[in-house]
C-alpha cells in the first residue's frame, strides 16, 4: 500500500513555487497568453498547473524553453513524433520543396496523394483511403459512414476512449461520480445522449451483453487497441476477436481508432497483429510526419458511399486542407522511412520501452513507492513505446481498463496527473498523463535522466513537500 504518502496539498504547493522559480520567463508569457487565448493555451491537454512551460525550439527527445532548459519530452507532439522533434529526413523535404516553389498550392490533386494513399492501404489492409487534417475529422466520418452503411444510429465505444471532439464520440471519455455514463461536453446535439453506448474495455463479457440487447440497432463499434487517454491499455486478444466477431454477427462495422496505434507497434496498423481487420480504420498523428494529416482507410464498399456518385452520400470532403502538399510530403516521407526501416525501428522503440518501464519501476521500489507503467504488452501485443506511470492503492492491481486507472480508490490519480507532472519537470523531464511515447531519437542518457528525475522526485514525495 502506499500509506507512507503523505497528502499531496502541501508538496503541490512546494513544487510550484520551485517551478514558478525555475521557469520564470514562461509565467510572464503565460498571463499575457491568458488575455486572449482560452487559459492561454490552444488545446486542453497542454495545460497543467501552475502553467505550462513556452517552447522555442525542439530536436529530437528534446524541447529547449524560453528559460533556457533542455527538457527530455515525453509529449513528442501529443504522440507523433515518432523519430523526435523535427527529423532530418522530414525537414529537408519540406525545405527542398519549398525552395523548388511547392508546398502551399492547396486544394490540387497530386500524384503523391494516390502513391501516398497506396502505401497506407497497403500498410493497413485496407481497400480505398480518404485524407483529412485530424483524427477528430477521421473518426467522425468514419461513423458517418458506418452509420449510412448499416443504415443505424447507434454507436457503441469503450469507457475512456477519446476519439476527439465530435459529437459523434463524445460520451463515456473521463470519469465523473457517475462512471462515465455521459456526455463529456455541453452544446452537443440532444441526441447525443442516447445514441452513443458505453462499454466497459476488456470486458468480453459486457460486450456480449450489450450486443445481445442493443445489436440490431448498433452501426459500429468503436475503440482504440490500445486505449491512449485511459493510460496505453491495450486490448486482450479475446477482447478484440469477440468484437470482431460480434461486429460481424450483428451487422455492425468494426471501426478500430489507429490514430495513435497506427505506425506506432510496427509499420501499419497494430490490428495485423492482432490477427484481425477491422472495417474501417482512422489514422492520424504519426501518419502526417508531425504535419496535420490523417486518414481512414477500409472497404472498398463502405467507402463508396463518398463517392460523388453514392446515393445517399456521405459528405466526406475532408476539408479545404485535406491532403496539403507538405504534411503529404511529410506523411510520405515518414511511412517510407517507417515501411523501410520496420524491422530494426520497431525492436529498437520496444526494448527501449522495456528499459524505460522497468528502470523507472525499480527506482521507485528501491525507495519504496509503489509505482508501475502501463504499457508492458499483454497476451496479444507486446510492449511498446508507450507507457503511463501510475500509482496502485494495493499492489494486486492489474489495470486493464479506464476503470482501473482512473478511479481515485484504485490508483492516486492526482499523484499521476498532477503532482508527477511537475516534480519531474524540476529535472527537465516532460511527461504527459504520466510519461507518454518514446521516439526513435530518445538515448540511454535520455532514460538515466528520468531514472534521476523519478528518483528526486520519489524522495520529495516520501517527504511530502
Ligand atoms: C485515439 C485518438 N483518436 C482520435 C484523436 C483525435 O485526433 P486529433 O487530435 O488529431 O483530432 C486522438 C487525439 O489524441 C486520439 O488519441
């Protein structure tokens, strides 16, 4: 048990005023930030108390900020950078092409987006592939279309899955009193509510009940194999294979959320090693080569009804940005280098992942806090290069869903989210929703930082200011 932790009031408190010491410049920058941007930030999940640090240059595992720190970066672009910051092989395209009087034409087909499009559908299983800027916009016309597949409403996903902001999928994302039964935001259409189904993650046994009840009405079922926001959870294989089943049985379409997975365990979709193929999958993050670009891909029938022929049709154009010519520059560049290399990137990204998750878990036993890491693989997928620090209430705990890791009575989530958060950036280590992905660019040097920043910061909490 972790009784020998202290509240964490006072020792929040003591970190800030070091961190507000430490990070001087960024708290000038962020209260003139406040004035005009929303919390001063552009998205939700960049702000942390007391405030986030301002960057002004990135290489590789690093971020350097406006006071000078070299910070070891475990955001890597809310998880896209999968080479580190900035790659050579990414920024010499961009830059050569640009010089060459390409890039910011817009809105014209090119023959890259059919060659970028044929090494995705390939990479993935897929038979036909659409482009557009972001993984909200994927998902979100991936149930469109599942939705005028099935000619259904309903669309069932897993408690703590986020597949972005659309109405579409905007229910069951972070946990309430109530569980996660209900809609996360306001200003969503009315039906909202009773048109989006919740199912607990790796329970095989829930997802039968919930489709012997509801699937003749279910259009899909949508989830992540590896459930990014709920902490890098992945899929049991008889989760996945009892959905694929189900899905099939019912009439429903499989819609597996790659937006992260995607290009992350191998040079594809992580599905093929699962051993299953979903219907249609979404793309996003690493796709783009760190610019905004994404992607589903699946069936050549689903994905008709796009056509300008379909009757009725699904109006999905992607937007005046689908397919800008330097995030498919970027894109291209970085699944042919991911194609190419896969068989030395992807050991490499796993192993290092196991030296990161055991080195960390040793150093916090050594001192006596009980802390683990997601992210050690399961009986269908190996570890990985992502992982979440978390810190269990009793040492029995095998997290599998959001359920377990987010729920205050199981792990001290504010220990993960908050207080780690800060503790660690003290050494110049930045971790989000406690650590976050590895890159091809972090070192052993980079991973014996954190080894230190966890120890320093184990010692502070066992002192508890
Ligand atoms: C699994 C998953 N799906 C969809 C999205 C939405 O993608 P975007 O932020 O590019 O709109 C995210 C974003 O974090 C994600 O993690």
């Amino acid at each position: 048990m972790n009784d020998a932790i202290p509240k964490h009031e006072r020792l929040l408190q003591g970190l800030f005023r070091d961190y507000e010491a430490r990070y001087p410049t960024s708290k000038s920058a962020h209260e003139r930030a406040k004035k005009v941007l929303i919390d001063g930030v552009s998205h939700g999940a960049r702000l942390f108390k007391p405030y986030p640090f301002r960057v002004i240059a990135a290489q590789g595992a690093h971020v350097t900020d406006i006071d000078g720190h070299r910070i070891v970066d475990f955001w890597q672009g809310h998880y896209a950078n999968i080479l580190g910051h900035n790659p050579a092989i990414i920024r010499e395209v961009l830059v050569r092409e640009l010089e060459h009087g390409f890039g910011l034409q817009t809105g014209l087909p090119e023959e890259r987006q059919s060659e970028f499009a044929q090494a995705l559908a390939q990479a993935a299983g897929a038979e036909r592939v659409r482009l557009t800027t972001a993984g909200t916009l994927a998902t979100m016309y991936a149930i469109m279309l599942a939705r005028a597949f099935t000619k259904r409403h309903l669309v069932l996903k897993v408690a703590g899955g986020w597949h972005g902001a659309s109405p579409l999928a905007l229910k069951g994302v972070g946990r309430r009193a109530d569980g996660y039964d209900h809609v996360d935001s306001a200003g969503v259409p009315a039906t909202t509510e009773e048109e989006i189904l919740v199912v607990r993650f790796n329970d095989v046994e829930a997802l039968k009940h919930i489709f012997a009840r509801y699937g003749e009405r279910i259009a899909c079922f949508i989830f992540e194999p590896c459930v990014g926001a709920a902490g890098f959870l992945p899929a049991s294989g008889d989760f996945m294979r009892t959905a694929r089943e189900l899905t099939r049985q019912y009439g429903a379409l499989l819609i597996l959320d790659e937006v992260i997975t995607g290009f992350r365990f191998c040079a594809g979709g992580v599905q093929k090693l699962y051993g299953v193929q979903a219907d249609l999958t979404t793309f996003g993050k690493i796709i783009g080569g760190g610019m905004p670009l994404s992607a589903v891909a699946g069936r050549a029938d689903v994905m008709e009804l796009v056509s300008e022929s379909a009757t009725p049709r699904v109006w999905f154009n992607g937007g005046t940005f689908s397919a800008h010519p330097l995030a498919l520059l970027a894109g291209q560049a970085m699944i042919e280098h991911l194609i190419a290399h896969e068989a030395e990137i992807y050991p490499a990204l796993a192993a290092k992942g196991q030296r990161l998750r055991e080195g960390v878990e040793a150093v916090f036993k050594a001192r006596g806090v009980l802390a683990r890491c997601t992210g050690h693989g399961n009986d269908a997928l190996q570890g990985g290069s992502l992982a979440t620090i978390y810190f269990p209430r009793d040492e029995t705990l095998q997290p599998t869903s959001a359920e377990d890791l987010q729920d205050p009575a199981l792990c001290d989530v504010i220990l993960r989210e908050q207080v780690l958060k800060v503790g660690l950036l003290l050494h110049d280590v930045n971790v989000a929703h406690g650590l976050g992905a590895l890159s091809a660019s972090h070192d052993d040097e980079d991973l014996a930082q954190v080894f230190q920043a966890c120890d320093a910061f184990a010692t502070r909490l066992l002192a508890g200011k």
